[in-house]
C-alpha cells in the first residue's frame, strides 16, 4: 500500500462522514473510485435505507469500461447480503473489479467476512486495515453497538474550575458559555440519544433536543424509578419519542413509552440491553451526578466530554471522578475548556 492509497482512503473517509446525521442505526460508509491515479467516481452512503457507498461511486463513473482497471477504496467491508438494497459485493463483481481497499471488516453478522470472502472467490485482490483506526473512530458507534451489543456511551459534564457542577442548593447554574452550548446541542444531532436522572429532569427542566444546530433530535431517555417527576416538564412534551425507565409502570402514550425495569444494583446493564433491543447505537448521558456515577461505577462508558469554566464556585455538588482515561482531544470554547477522553483499552 503506497501514500497516495492513504490519501484516496482518506478521502473515502470524508465523504463518509457526511452521512453523520442520516445512515444511522447504518454505518457512514465512503467510496472512491480512481484510474491510473485519477479518481473518477466517489460517493457515499447519504441515507439509511438508500443506496449504498459502492453502487453511488460506481453509477458515478461515465466510462464503466475502465472498472476492472481501477482500485476502489471503501471504508467499510463491502457487504455480502440481501438487506434493504442488494449485496455490493456482488455488485463490484458484475461490474468486473479487480482491486479493492477496505478500512475495516463489517461487524454486521450478517456480513462479518462474507462480503471479503466473495470478492476473493472472484479472484478480486483486496487490501483490508488501510487506515484502520480512523476507520474504527469514524463508526465507532456502530462498531460498539454490533461488538458488545451495547450503545456507545458518552457521559458528558460540565464542571466549574474548583470542580463543582451544581449549586448547593440546586438552583439553575450556568457553568459553561454561549459557544459550549452550541457544541452540546450539535453533540445531541450526533448521538442516538440522550439520557438524564431524576434530580437533573427536576431541577433543571430540560428539553434535551437540539436547538442550536441544525439535525435531529435525540430520543429522550430519563431514569425516574418512582415516578414521582410532573408531567408538566418539557421531558413529557410528547414532542420526541421519550422512554422512561422506572420501577412499576410499562405503557406506551404516545411519543411517551414508560419501561418498567427491575429493581437492581446493575441498572445501567438493564438499560443498556433494552436500548440495544431498540437498536439505539449510542447514548450521551447528560448528567447528573448520581447518573454519571452510575454508570463510571459500573466501567459502562466509553467516551468522557468536560467542559471546564473558569468560574470558582468554593461549594456545590462535586463533579464526578474521571476515572484513568487517554486524552484525546482539548480545545478552548471561549472562555471554556473542552476536554475529549476515551476509554484506555
Ligand atoms: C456497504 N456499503 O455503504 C453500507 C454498508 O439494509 P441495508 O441493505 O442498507 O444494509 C445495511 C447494512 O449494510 C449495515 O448494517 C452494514 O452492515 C452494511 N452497510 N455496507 O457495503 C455501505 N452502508
Ligand atoms: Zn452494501
């Protein structure tokens, strides 16, 4: 594999990624089509349910005759069965292609392998681990979700220079700016959905949709064991689908959909198995502090975004302890800090 294959593979990335707020529970999936250096078809990807990255790149192409001349770089396996659209691998076969790189194999069951494994029987030769880890971090939601059958869990705070992030008392506090909360409300079109506790839907009254940005809204998810939340709260709006996760009641109004779940140390497993029953990639856990813990206690999480003021706040309820974890991004939000940490594996 040569640089210019990296520059082609990265490029198959970026088209992917352009799929961020419409493939899902799908994969981003990009494809770059090139002829003696040239790259004469691309695409990706653009809606679940739609053509896939392979079949827009190919029908891209003017001159089909030059295929089994040409290197197709894909950023995913291509895959092997009859889903909503027909297998691409198959379809790059008709299609007489020769030579073919991929990032990454498809954890899809009904995939995992079949699509590679087609394409040799056909005497194509194929490069699988170009660009491997961006390959990983660019679906890593979709990998999670197929590898350990649990979303993608994102817990997310946002704590004062002195380690608070609430007041003592409870009342309503603004910890971070103008331009972090615009980055939360792109953070919420990203994510599957978005989850809060019972102290958190009560003191602060949250909407959990996107306003600031433009994309869907997550699902809602609140933990609210006895039911003791109003129902005037924006939460029950009926405005987004809403699960509410509780102890004694299972019913569906509506956009509302009350679960009844086990009384139980593990709650987090418990949820984490009926949102993958949902097939609900990934979650960002918006807080508070009794959630987070939660889910820090039980190791269930695999992403930590803080946003850290400068403000001093000298009491309050303390931020929850970030656990060891690789630092993998930091950035100034106007006055505020952003800290990006990962698992370490
Ligand atoms: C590819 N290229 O661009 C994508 C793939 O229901 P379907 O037919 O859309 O199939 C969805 C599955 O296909 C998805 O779960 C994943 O395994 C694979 N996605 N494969 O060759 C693509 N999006
Ligand atoms: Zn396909």
């Amino acid at each position: 594999m040569t640089i210019a294959d990296e520059w082609y593979m990265r490029r198959a990335l970026e088209l992917a990624a352009l799929g961020i707020h419409t493939t899902r529970p799908n994969p981003m999936v990009g494809c770059v089509i090139t002829h003696k250096g040239k790259i004469i078809g691309e695409g990706w990807h653009q809606q679940y349910g739609g053509p896939h990255a392979e079949v827009i790149a190919v029908n891209a192409v003017v001159d089909k005759s030059l295929l089994p001349q040409c290197k197709i770089y894909v950023t995913l396996e291509p895959c092997s069965h009859f889903g909503k659209t027909p297998p691409c691998a198959d379809f790059l076969i008709q299609h007489g292609v020769k030579s073919i790189f991929i990032c990454n194999t498809d954890p899809n069951p009904l995939v995992a392998g079949r699509g590679i494994r087609k394409l040799l029987d056909a005497g194509c030769e194929v490069h699988v681990g170009l660009l491997e880890a961006a390959g990983l971090e660019l679906n890593k939601r979709f990998f999670k979700f197929h590898q350990v059958k649990q979303p993608y869990i994102i817990l997310k705070w946002a704590e004062t220079a002195d380690g608070f992030i609430a007041h003592p008392t409870g009342e309503p506090l603004a910890v971070s700016g103008a331009l972090a909360k615009k980055l939360v409300h792109k953070w919420r079109t990203e994510e599957q959905a978005i989850m809060v506790g019972t102290r958190t839907a009560l003191a602060d009254n949250p909407q959990l949709n996107a306003r600031e940005w433009t994309g869907n809204s997550p699902v809602r998810i609140v933990i609210d064991k006895t039911l003791r939340l109003p129902a005037n709260l924006y939460l029950f709006d009926q405005t987004q689908p809403t699960l509410i996760y509780n102890y004694q009641r299972q019913e569906q109004d509506g956009n509302l959909e009350y679960v009844k779940i086990e009384a139980a140390p593990d709650l987090t497993e418990h949820i984490l198995l009926d949102l993958y029953r949902r097939s609900i990639q990934s979650v960002l856990v918006e807080g508070g502090t009794t959630l987070l813990n939660y889910f820090l206690t039980a190791n269930n999480w695999d992403e930590i975004r803080i946003l850290r003021s400068p403000q001093r706040l000298n009491a309050g309820v303390i931020a929850p302890v970030k656990p060891f974890a690789n630092l993998m991004q930091t950035r100034a939000l106007g006055e505020d800090q952003l800290l990006i940490f990962k698992k370490t594996n």
